[in-house]
C-alpha cells in the first residue's frame, strides 16, 4: 500500500483511480498530476517505484490543498455564507438543499427522515396516556 498525503492508496487499483482516495482529487486532477510527472495512469499502485511515489507526494503536498486543509476551506466558506445571511447561507443553516432542487417531494437526505404531522391515532393517544380531560385511575 502506497501512502501519499497521509492516506493509504489501495494497491491493486490503478494509480488513476488510486489517487482519487484522496480528499480533493478528483478524475480530471488526478490525470492532471500523472500527466505533469508522466507517469502513466494504467499502472497499479503496487507496481509504482518508491521514486514515483514520492515525486506524487511532493507535488500534491506543494501545489494541492487536500485532505484537512480543504476540509477547513470548504467549512470556512460555509460559515462565511451564513455570517453574512446569504441566501445559500440560510439554506445552509437550515439544511435544506442549496442547489435549487425541489423540496416538496424528494430532498430526504438533506431534511431527514419524514416526521408526520397531523392526525394522532388511537395507539399514539394510549400511550401518552389517553384522550385529554381524563384521569388516570
């Protein structure tokens, strides 16, 4: 197993696809850096010499923000939106999607599991102990 940007790079997969492991590296980048440091990107990583590992560890580490410190970035945004009460900053705050999708039908994994609202059933009124204005007895 390769180890480049402190990630463990699995290592019967192609170093094009291995790369994209890391936090920040997409397809399109990970071609970027293999194409810079020519090195082609059908070889698997176990197959990398330790020297080529090591020159796609030190360009991702100079030139890249990956990892933690793109994490930090894209919070950082985030928060900056809300601060400021910005539009997407509000639909930050309130989880709701940002992009402009619909909320009416679909958006469950942005707004959570369905709560119901409405209609309390017989079950749900016996377990709360029953209609209001009765005693226990």
């Amino acid at each position: 197993m390769a180890r480049i940007a402190g990630i463990d790079i699995p290592k019967e997969k192609r170093i094009e696809i291995g790369l994209m492991y890391i936090f920040g590296v997409g397809r399109s980048l990970s071609n970027k850096i293999l194409q810079t440091l020519n090195i082609d990107g059908n070889l698997r990583v176990k197959n990398l010499t330790d020297e080529q590992v090591s020159r796609i560890n030190t360009l991702i580490m100079r030139e890249l923000k990956v990892e933690g410190e793109a994490r930090r970035e894209i919070t950082a945004n985030i928060k900056r939106l809300m601060d400021i009460g910005s539009y997407r900053g509000l639909r930050h705050r309130k989880n709701l999607p940002v992009h402009g999708q619909r909320t009416h039908t679909n958006a469950r994994t942005r707004k959570g599991p369905r709560k119901t609202v409405g209609i309390v059933r017989k079950a749900a009124t016996a377990k709360m102990g029953g209609p209001k204005g009765e005693e226990k007895k």
